[in-house]
C-alpha cells in the first residue's frame, strides 16, 4: 500500500499531524518491526545526468551512514555546524553526527556569501560544508579578507569536482580548514574523503584527489569486465558496504545494471595511485567524443581554472559535423576581469595538447546549477543538442 502524507493540510497528500492525533486517541502509536534490510527513506539522486532517481537507503545505511560520517570526515572536537547547502542530500549528512557529539546545528535557508561570512562570525561556526560553486563565490567576495573566520575548524566540500587552483587559492586565504567527501546518494553519501592535514597547497596532483576510502566501505577502480584496473589505469570508481542503497524504486532493470557484480557503479571513471588515493577523472556521461578521441571535460576545466581571470568554467561537447563533438568552454569571469578567448584556447592547447583545447569559448554572467548546487550540465548542452540524439560510449 502507497500514501503520500504531508506536514500540515496540503492537496499533495494526508495531514499526517491530523492522523496522528487521531490515533493516539485511540491508544499508543508505536513503531512497526523493522529490520536492517528495511527501506528506511527514498532519496532522490541529484539529476545531473538525467531525471532524478529515487534510490532505497534501507535501515542498515542510515547507521552506516551516521558512524561512518563521523569517523571518515575531519570534524572538529566541538561542533557547531553552519548548514546552507540542501540538507536534504550532502549536507544534512553532518546533522545527526553534529547532535550525536552534543553539538548544535545553525540552518540558512540559502546560501548567500554575506550570510555565510557573518554567519561563522555571530555563530562561531565550527563548521560548514559547501560545493565548489559556493566556495568560488566566497573568494571572490569582497568581504571575505575582512571577515572573522577564526572559529572555522573544517569547511568540507564535495558534489562536483573543484578547481585545484581556486582550492589553493582558498587554502592560503582561509587556512588550512578544507575537507573533501566523495560518495553519491546511492552509497549513502559515503565513498572517500581527504582530509585537510591531506590538502598540501604545493602539490598540485594531490589537490586534485578525491582522497582514501572512509570507514565500513571498500573502494575499487574497476575495469569493463568488473576486474580491479592496476594502480594508475583508469576505470570506474565502485563501492561496496553497509552504505549501499538496496535499488532503485521501482527501476529493476536500472538496479541490476547500477549494482552488477555486488559492487555500486557509480558512473565515475576514475584512477587509484600507488599511494592508495583515488582521483575522479570525469562522469562517463560528460566525456567527449571528438574526432575518435575521448575528452575529459574535467581535466580542460582544471586548466582553465589556472587563468587568473577565471572565477568559474564548464566544458561539454556540442554537435560539429566535422568532430562529431566540438569541445566547448563556458567561461565565469572574476568581477571586473577581463579575458580574451584565443588566449584561454591556447593555454588548454598548450597544457593539453590540440585535442582537449576548445574550438570555442563563451563567456557567461554564472553557471545554472542543479538544486542541490552543481553546474547543470545538461541545461548547458539542451540548446546545442535540441533535436539531436548525444551518445556516449
């Protein structure tokens, strides 16, 4: 039996507050037997590459998910945490950990760089968690020099990959504070995570690594054939633990598919080093075919991240009769800064090789994001590719 309840009256579903009264009228409303198999909550993915899916997060997740974030993530002794991403998905992973410690949890309804600024200030927030597109919006706010920050032990980030220049730029103005999570909805946020003593600003390779394994769960990098790739070969990033969803509502066939061979596909391709780091290479979904060869938007946007005049970038593939795809870059500038595009074609042209460097470059006032605050890819290419089929393979 399905129902939809709703927090007060609402033509979406039941006022559970009113049925709730009526039957503790009639005697003691208890909880029903749950095992740890039981589906305890159907969290929708982020949509990024698709329409949102509701994955099933089972009993057994949300404990796994709890101790792990509390164990694999950098949080400070005392925790006062800042909360202004949606803390329906990454951020509001910190909240029962955060009560577990006896801390305190400080709610903005949105994220606005003034209103974080003074938000640690007034709160003496400890900690916070922001994506990279909220990050970049701090260092290029005026106030941020003269804010007190003093208070910030941990700023964890994570849903999208950043820029390892801004991140070091952000090192050397905020401190050493940064933590960076990997996961994804369907591991019930857990995957990886590198903490901060881990962010060395003069190392460039290691800033862009996504970190080590966090507690109760295995990481792997697997080939097609779902066999572990040797140390420095690509493939796709995979998780198992406590922590995986049990599927996907009422999308058997997506399920099987997503977790084929015990191991959660996340879609990521990635490489692990001799040191036992992982480090995301790019969403298959985003990866470029031009001209036989595969491109990886990320690895253009870290270059183009190196410009000075560069606040914020994307790169994906438009239709090109000749290329098939034509690499793209979609340009936020820094207030006031200037930039040319054939000098930003040829620094990726020179970092990169004549492959990876984009045939155009467009400059944008900002970035659309999804809900949950990472560069929407696909409203990005919706205008290029109306009316065409993109494949990737």
């Amino acid at each position: 039996m399905e129902a939809i309840f709703s927090l007060g009256a609402s033509d979406a579903g039941e006022d559970i507050n009113r049925l709730a009264a009526v039957v503790t009228a009639k005697g003691r409303l208890d909880r029903g037997p749950h095992g740890p198999e039981d589906t305890a909550y159907l969290l929708y993915t982020g949509g990024t590459t698709g329409v949102p899916k509701a994955a099933m997060l089972p009993e057994r997740a949300f404990a796994t998910l709890a101790h792990g974030t509390a164990l694999g993530w950098d949080l400070p002794g005392q925790m006062r945490y800042l909360a202004v991403a949606p803390i329906s998905h990454a951020a509001g992973m910190l909240i029962l950990p955060t009560l577990m410690r006896g801390g305190s949890v400080i709610l903005q309804r949105k994220f606005d760089p003034s209103a974080w600024l003074q938000g640690v200030a007034a709160e003496q927030a400890t900690i916070s968690l922001l994506v990279p597109t909220m990050i970049y919006a701090l260092l290029d706010h005026p106030e941020l020099d003269r804010s007190d920050l003093s208070s910030l032990h941990t700023l964890m980030y994570g849903a999208s990959p950043i820029s390892p220049t801004r991140l070091a730029e952000g090192i050397e103005r905020l401190g050493p504070v940064f933590c960076q999570l990997y996961g994804q909805t369907e591991s019930g946020g857990q995957g990886t995570a590198l903490w901060r003593h881990q962010h060395d600003p003069s190392d460039a390779r290691r800033l862009t690594s996504c970190g080590t394994p966090m507690p109760f769960n295995r990481v792997a990098i697997l080939d097609a054939e779902n066999n572990p790739a040797p140390d420095g070969e690509a493939g796709e990033i995979c998780i198992q633990g406590a922590s995986v969803m049990r599927g996907y509502w009422k999308q058997p066939e997506l399920t099987e598919a997503t977790l084929a061979g015990g191991w959660l596909h996340t879609g990521d391709v990635g490489v692990r080093d001799e040191e036992g780091f992982f480090y995301i290479v790019d969403r298959k979904k985003d990866m470029i075919v031009s001209g036989g060869f595969n491109v990886f938007p990320r690895e253009i946007e870290d270059v183009l991240g190196q410009h000075p005049a560069v606040s914020a970038c994307a790169v994906i593939g438009v239709p090109d009769e000749k290329w098939g795809e034509a690499v793209r870059a979609l340009i936020v500038l820094k207030p006031g800064a200037q930039a040319e595009p054939e000098e930003l074609i040829a620094l990726v042209r020179e970092r990169k090789g004549p492959v990876y460097a984009p045939k155009a470059v467009e400059f944008i006032e900002s970035l659309p994001l999804t809900p949950v605050g990472k560069a929407d890819k696909k409203v990005l290419r919706a205008r290029y590719w109306e009316g065409r089929d993109r494949q990737v393979s």
